[in-house]
C-alpha cells in the first residue's frame, strides 16, 4: 500500500501520461505535415503554380485553382472585415447590457459552431438562387463571410475589451464624444487583436470546401474568371476533385496540392502570429 | 456675497442603494486651489467626478441637488456633456497617458474639438508644454512615445493634454499617488502656477499637500461634508471635533 502511494511514483506516472498525451497530439500534425511535403514536394515547380491545368487535370498547373482561392479570401475580406469590426464595435461599446444583447451573443457563438457544410447549403439557397448571384465569386465570398463573420466578430469584442478602461475615461474627460473615444482612443489599440483574429479566421476560410462547393467552385476550369459573377476554382475543391472525382491521377499531383493548401495556411497563420506578437512588443500598459 | 465659479447645493449622491454623498453644499471660487481632503471611500473622488459629470458612465449613479458652473446647472437637460467636459478637465490618479507619441496625445483634445487647423496644432502643443514646464525636456523628442516618460513627466503630459482643450477649471483626483515626493513638490508647484489661470479642485489623501497647495479645504467623512473653510483656519483652528481629530493624525 505504502509502495503504491509513493508520491514520487505518482509523479512520474502523472508526468508520462501527460507526455503520452501531447506526443499523442503532436504527432499526427507532424505525420501530415510530413506526408504532404514529402509526396508533394516533387511536382512542384513553377510550371506546377503558374500554368493551368491541361488533359482533364491530369497534368499542367493549378494556377486557376489558386487565383480562385485568392480571390475568394480577398471578397472574404471585403465583405466580413467591416460588418464584423461594426457590429462587434455596436455589440462590445454601444449596445444596452439586455436580454438581447445576451440573446445575440449567444447566437454569434454558436454560428461560429455551426458546420461549414450548412453555410454551404445557406449560400446555395440565399445567394446563388435568391439573390440570383448564380455560381460565383460573388456568392462564394459572401458565403465565406458570413462563415468567418462569428470568429471575427469574438476576437474583435474580445480586442476591443481588453482595451484598459482609462483611455476611454481621458477621452471623454476632454470631451469627446463616444464615437470620437471608439475611432482615436480604442480601435487603434484594439486593431492588432482585431487583424489576428480575422487572419486566421480567413486561413480557415481559403481552406474550406463545404462553402464553397455550392456556390462557386467549378470543377474543371481551364481559364481565368473575368468578373465576380464568374465561377472559379479553388484549392480545396480542386483537391477533392483531383482525390475522388477524376481517375488515374498521379497521387503526386495530388500531395502537391495539398501541399499548397497547407503553405497557404501557414502562411497567414505566420502573418497573423508575426503581427500579434509585433504589437506585442510595442504595447506596454 | 460673491458667487463661486462651482455652487454645489444640497448633493446627494448614490450608487444603486448605497448612499455616497450626503447633502453636499460648498462654494468653489475661481481661480483658487480647492482641496478635498477625508479617508479612503469618504467620497472625495465622487465628489469631483460630479462636477464634470464623468459619474454618468457608471451605471445605477443617481444625483440629487444642483450643481452650478458660472450660474449654470450642469444636470439641467439642455447642458452640453461635451462643452461641459472642455470647460471642465480631470487629472486622474494614476498618469494615463495615450501609448502613442508626446505629440499626439498633446493633439488629441484640440483635434477632437476642431480647436485648431493640422498647421496650428504644433504651436498648441508647445504652448501646452510650456505651461507645464516640459517643453524644454521634451522639445527634442515629441514623436517619442509617451510611455517612455517619468511618472511626473507622465503626469505633466496629462495636464498639458488637458490644457490643451482651454478648460477653465482642472480637477485633479489624487494626481500625485503615483509619485514620489520630489516628483509631488514638482506637481504641487505648477499647481501654484496654473492657480492664476485656472480654477483648481484637488482631492488628496495627503493633508500636508492639501496644507501647501490650498486655499480652501474641505474636510470629508462618509459622504458628509464635516467641514469647510480657508486652508489656513481649517488646518489651524478648526470648528469641529472630527476635523481636529482627522487633521491631527488622531482619527479613527
């Protein structure tokens, strides 16, 4: 009994366990990674991100594919940035502290739970055939926006209450009015939480298929759009077509999508961890 | 009688249920220093924070009584906040400067205002500074951030902020807590400068401040004023019991 309660057993069997649980998390993050740039890494070439796909995808580039994805993340932007930094202003600094405003926070946080397949079907159903957009640009980014719209949303409130009370109480102290306060004395320090928040919520967003699938993504488009009423294609779409749709594919062609999928990701993801901690460095109260 | 610059009759003033203060009256005359002196939670800093109304901001506040600026309620309905606030500054305890630059946080108040053109900010600024005694400390620097200031130059910042926006009476709630004495005797005297454009209401645990700086004092204690009058009489030959006791380190 004595043995079995040793406390310095305890402790290593509690440390291994906790070990066990993180390589346990670790690990397959490193085994995708690993897969995807390993398979992938030898397709890619600058043919491979600039041309565009020739014999029904079976060879030639994902430059389309790319493009779209992009400019889908750019309508993303447009579109959620300022309704999700105006409502999370409205809802953080102006609204009254009522059942309402309870009952719309709760909302807004379980959209963000909402899966991405019902967006898909919502995007569908609103924007390619109610609002008439058709299959588009148009329709996807609205789509993806309204996606991103509950995490963009939190972090905005989150950064702008994590703004310290004073600069509110200086600002009007000197008469300012509340606009005045929010516009020069707390969005300017709530902009560096607000930009990360959104970041990454927009490389969930280029990564995403489910919304897309409905509303914009074509499933061989060897050519440019010309407008944002035009379809695209787009990285993730494109890998599930390339993975399920299309037979004989090199499995190479695949991995090298994938792999530009994940860069994509990582990148924005470093941008918005690279601008965090840039302002991290500059803030001081 | 001459009438004050500040006329506070018959203040109450609550938080939700709780009591703050009680029938307030005092008389605050222009351009002198006014201190408010009593222990922690007697209500000092509710007091001041009435006079430029910044005790709106805190939900369940309700006032009752008048108080007058130059002859005007500033709870009556038609009263302006935000022309109130101009004429009304506040320094606060701690230095809260902006985390933005010297410049910038001088500009702050005249820009919001529309005090001044983008070309006749700079003189605002060293004016504000001058009349504060940081221009030439600081001349050289004014992109720098703020931050990188001493808590007394912070905290002369945050005057020269105020001063910027013209206001015609400074509150300063505790404005030398945060500092050490020879930054406090530095406050203290450019509150005996700005005596003579400004009036000046100071709440202060500090009775030996309260002694230099004022000229009139009044004494406060759970929400009631115990007592009111020049500096000198207050500190030296006071009316009530209680004020003695407080004054002479006895309380409590």
């Amino acid at each position: 009994m004595n043995q079995l309660m040793n406390p310095r057993r305890t402790e290593k069997i509690v440390f291994f366990f906790l070990l066990l649980s993180t390589l346990v998390v670790v690990l397959p993050v490193i085994l995708v990674v690993g897969i995807i740039v390993v398979r992938g890494s030898s397709v890619l070439s600058w043919e491979f991100l600039t041309a565009l796909p020739r014999m029904g995808m079976k060879a030639g580039g994902i430059f389309p594919a790319i493009f779209g994805t992009f400019c889908l993340v750019v309508g993303t932007v447009v579109f959620a940035l300022p309704v999700g930094i105006f409502s999370a202003i409205y809802l953080s600094e102006y609204s009254k502290r009522g059942r309402l405003t309870r009952l719309i926070e709760l909302a807004i946080v379980n959209l963000a739970g909402v899966p991405s397949v019902v967006y898909g079907l919502f995007g569908l159903g609103f924007f390619v055939v109610f609002l008439n957009f058709g299959a588009s640009i148009l329709a996807g980014s609205l789509t993806l926006a309204v996606m991103s719209l509950p995490v963009i949303i939190t972090a905005s409130r989150e950064a702008l209450q994590a703004v310290p009370k004073s600069f509110r109480e200086v600002s009007y102290s000197l008469g300012a009015t509340k606009w005045q306060t929010i516009r020069h004395a707390v969005l300017p320090h709530a902009l560096p939480g607000i930009l990360t928040g959104t970041i990454l919520s927009l490389s969930r967003a280029a990564g995403e298929t489910a919304p897309i699938l409905f509303t914009v993504a074509a499933f061989y488009l060897p050519k440019l759009p010309k407008s944002v009423f035009d379809q695209a294609m787009a990285l993730p779409y494109h890998l599930y077509v390339l993975s399920t749709q299309v037979p004989n594919v090199k499995l190479e062609l695949q991995y090298g999508t994938a792999l530009v999928l994940v860069a994509l990701a990582v990148l924005m993801n470093i941008v918005g961890i690279v601008i965090r901690s840039y302002f991290r460095t500059k803030k001081q109260w | 009688m001459v009438e004050g610059k500040i006329e506070i009759r018959g203040l109450n003033f609550y938080y939700g249920t709780f009591q703050a203060l009680q029938d307030v009256t005092l008389r605050i005359r222009e351009r002198e220093i006014t201190a408010i002196i009593g222990p922690s939670g007697c209500g000092k800093s509710t007091l001041l924070r009435c006079l430029n109304r910044m005790n709106d901001l805190i939900k369940g506040a309700r006032i009752e009584g008048s108080v007058k600026i130059d002859g005007e309620d500033i709870y009556g309905s038609s009263v302006d906040l935000i022309r109130l606030r101009k004429k009304v500054g506040m320094v606060f305890q701690r230095p809260n400067p902006f985390p933005i630059s010297i410049f910038d946080n001088i500009a702050y108040g005249p820009a919001i205002h529309h005090l001044a053109s983008k070309q006749a900010l700079p003189d605002i600024v060293e004016r504000s500074l001058r009349a504060v005694g940081l221009w030439d400390e600081l001349k050289d620097r004014l992109s720098g951030s703020a931050l990188m200031l001493s808590g007394e130059q912070q905290q002369r910042l945050c005057i020269a902020r105020l001063i910027a926006v013209e206001p015609e009476i400074l509150l300063m709630d505790e404005p030398c807590s945060a500092l050490d004495p020879v930054a406090t005797a530095k406050i203290e005297k450019l509150m005996l400068e700005l005596k003579c454009r400004y009036t000046i209401v100071i709440v202060t645990h500090n009775m030996q401040q309260a002694a230099r700086v004022s000229d009139w004092a009044a004494y406060l204690y759970l929400g009631k004023l115990i007592e009111f009058g020049e500096t000198k009489m207050l500190f030296t030959t006071p009316k009530k019991r209680e004020t003695e006791d407080y004054i002479t380190g006895r309380f409590g």
